[in-house]
DNA sequence: CAGCTAACCTATTCACAGT
DNA sequence: ACTGTGAATAGGTTAGCTG
C-alpha cells in the first residue's frame, strides 16, 4: 500500500491538519526543498507510529507543526516543472509524480494536489472558450437569420405591390394585411422544427436579445463542438 | 461478489499576496 | 480591510485487484 495519499480511510482528516500523515513519502530527499518549511515537513517521520506512546507523540508534535503550519506558494520554477509536465499529459501517474516529487522537492502529495487543481482549473478555461464560441455562433446565426427574416419581408412587400397593381389596374381591390404577413414569413422560418413557440410574438425580439429558449435536445442535436478536455491542455 | 485501495472528481476552506 | 488566487482538505465516485 502507498502510503503518500488516499489513506483517508486509516487516518481521518480531522483538524488541525494531518497532511504530513499521509504525505510521509519514503523517499525522503526533501533537504534539497526550495520550500523547506513545508507543513509538518519536520516531524514527517513521527507518522510512522506503531504504539499508542508513538501516536500520541505524534499528535503532540502535530500540535507544535500546527502552530508554525505556513502555507507557502510553490516557486516559480516548480510551477515551470509542473506546467511543463502538465502540458505533456495533464494526468499524472505514478512514476512522474515521483520524479516530479524528487526533482521539485516537493511531496507527492502535494504534486498530485496541484495536478488536481490544474486540471479543475484547465476545465473552467474550457468551458469559458466553449461558451464564447457558442455564443458567437449563435449571434452569428441569429444576425444572418435576421437579414434573411428582412429580405423575405422586402420580397413580400414587392408581391404585394404587383398584386395592387394588378388587381387596380383590373378594377379589383384586395387588402392584404401587412402585420399577418411578417407573422406568417416568421413562422414559416422557424416554425417547423418547434425551436421557438410560434405563439409568441416577442420571438424575434427575444432571439436578437440572445434570449432565446429552446429545449435540451435540440440543443443537444446540435453540431457545437464537443469539450476536447481529454484531448490536449489548453495553453493561455 | 464483497471488500479494499488508489486515483479521480467537485466543492469548500484557508492562507497568502496584491490593492 | 478587502479581494483574488492557489494550496490543501473533505467527502464522494469509480476502476482494478484480491480472497
């Protein structure tokens, strides 16, 4: 069993801290830590107990740790190493994390701990750029139908004229009511697919507000681009 | 199949640094 | 003093291994 982490089961996670139990690593190189006062670093060894004296020594070496526990950021260039390594493959297995924890002097603990919050935070950048080029899609889309909606309307308003025309010039006059007739065109361009309830009529208005509504599926139906967060790191 | 372990995740806490 | 950021923690899920 690796003792470096997930031995929460065996050492609860109560306060004060009890990082250094499961960050006791074997390896213990970390003399060379550009970080020497990492947390707990000095009674790292106390972990190791096997009696109930060793234990409660322990908690009492935890409870001085406690009291001089700093939190310190990694260095620059341990985040260097780390987004290097990050932009190489953004999960991380075990081999590197123990090279990394030696190269960088650092826990594996706490290696593994920035991976996971590398990675949290790769995800929201991913979800940020999704959500722009969504949205500029739409409102490219939305622009585009809003030319085509007003296009129809100028070729309407012609038809109507000729049937006028027409009709004058032969002595018949019939009123076409102009308002129906935008209504009609816009049903006619979105009504079919049910996207956007054809009894409202605030439709268009919603739609270049950019608060248009439209179910799940559909959206799901869509041909968007997927979120590529298992296929390569996001680079700022 | 159940139990265990390691690794992952999200949500949250907390300390530090910059303003 | 306030706030944003990042390191660390808490607790849950999942996959792989083993008896």
């Amino acid at each position: 069993m690796e003792w470096n982490e997930s031995t929460r089961s065996f050492v609860p996670r109560a306060e004060p801290s009890l990082s250094f139990f499961y960050n006791y690593s074997s390896s213990s190189n970390n003399h060379n830590n550009s970080n020497p006062s990492y947390p707990g670093s000095e009674v790292k060894e106390a972990a190791l107990v096997e009696t109930p004296q060793e234990l409660l020594h322990a908690m009492e070496e935890m409870k001085y740790a406690s009291q001089r526990e700093k939190k310190k950021r990694l260095t620059s260039s341990q985040i260097e190493s780390l987004e290097r390594s990050f932009q190489e493959e953004i999960k991380l297995d075990t081999d590197r994390k123990m090279k990394l924890s030696r190269e960088l002097g650092l826990q594996p603990r706490q290696i593994a701990v920035w991976f996971q919050n590398r990675r949290t935070r790769w995800k929201a950048k991913q979800l940020e750029h999704l959500y722009f080029a969504l949205k500029q899609e739409f409102d490219l889309i939305s622009s585009e139908k809003h030319k085509l909606q007003e296009e129809v309307m100028r070729l309407k308003a012609r038809l109507r004229e000729q049937a006028f025309r027409t009709h004058v010039s032969a002595g018949v006059y019939t009123e076409m009511c102009g308002a129906e007739t935008v209504e009609s065109t816009s049903e006619m361009l979105h009504g079919s697919k049910g996207m956007i309830s054809s009894s409202n009529n605030n439709n268009n208005q919603q739609i270049t507000d950019g608060y248009c509504s439209f179910p799940v599926e559909d959206h799901q139906n869509n041909n968007v681009p997927l979120p590529n967060w298992a296929v390569a790191p996001y680079c700022p």
